[in-house]
C-alpha cells in the first residue's frame, strides 16, 4: 500500500473494494494466527470503532478513510486482518 495521503479518494475507494472483494473470496489469505494477532492488536486500538456484538469492527470510520484526513483507513477490520498483503495504516501491523 503506499502513501494512502498522496492517492485519490477513487483509489482509496478502490483499493478498499478489492481488499473486500480478496477476504470474501479467501484470495491473498493471511494464515489464520497471523489475522488473530492482527484482530488482537486492533480490539486495543483506539481507533477500532467496535461493533455492538464485541470486537473490532472499523478502522475509523469510512468517510475519514475515504477523505483522508485522518489516518485511519475505515476499512472493515474483520476483513482487513484475513488478507496478506493488507497494512494497518498507522504500521501497528
Ligand atoms: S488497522 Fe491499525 S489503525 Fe486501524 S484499528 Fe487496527 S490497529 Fe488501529
């Protein structure tokens, strides 16, 4: 991923969709401890915005993703953590 500040809100938005797209369909699949530890660290940061039922759900909220004007990506962090080659934006991962 590279300097998520210097891309447009098209390519945020799209690298986003293909995140998605990679952890539904189990494509670039990170090794199931190394998305644990990922979720783990994430359930710490405050940033995760949590969902009702417990756990991280959020890595901020998506419209500061897609506006960048915070560092947080917005992504869906249940998704985010399962694929490989995905990165926290603040490098806790
Ligand atoms: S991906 Fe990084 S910034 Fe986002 S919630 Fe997880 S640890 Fe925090």
């Amino acid at each position: 991923m590279g300097c998520r500040r210097c891309s447009s809100p098209v390519h945020r938005i799209l690298h986003g969709m293909v995140g998605a797209t990679k952890a539904v369909l189990g494509l670039d699949r990170a090794a199931p401890e190394v998305a644990q530890v990922r979720r783990a660290i994430c359930d710490e940061c405050p940033h995760a915005i949590h969902c009702r039922a417990g756990g991280p759900c959020w890595c901020g909220r998506l419209w500061d993703g897609i506006r960048a004007h915070r560092p947080t990506c917005g992504c869906s962090i249940p998704l985010k953590v399962r694929v490989r080659h995905e990165q926290c934006p603040l490098g806790q991962w």
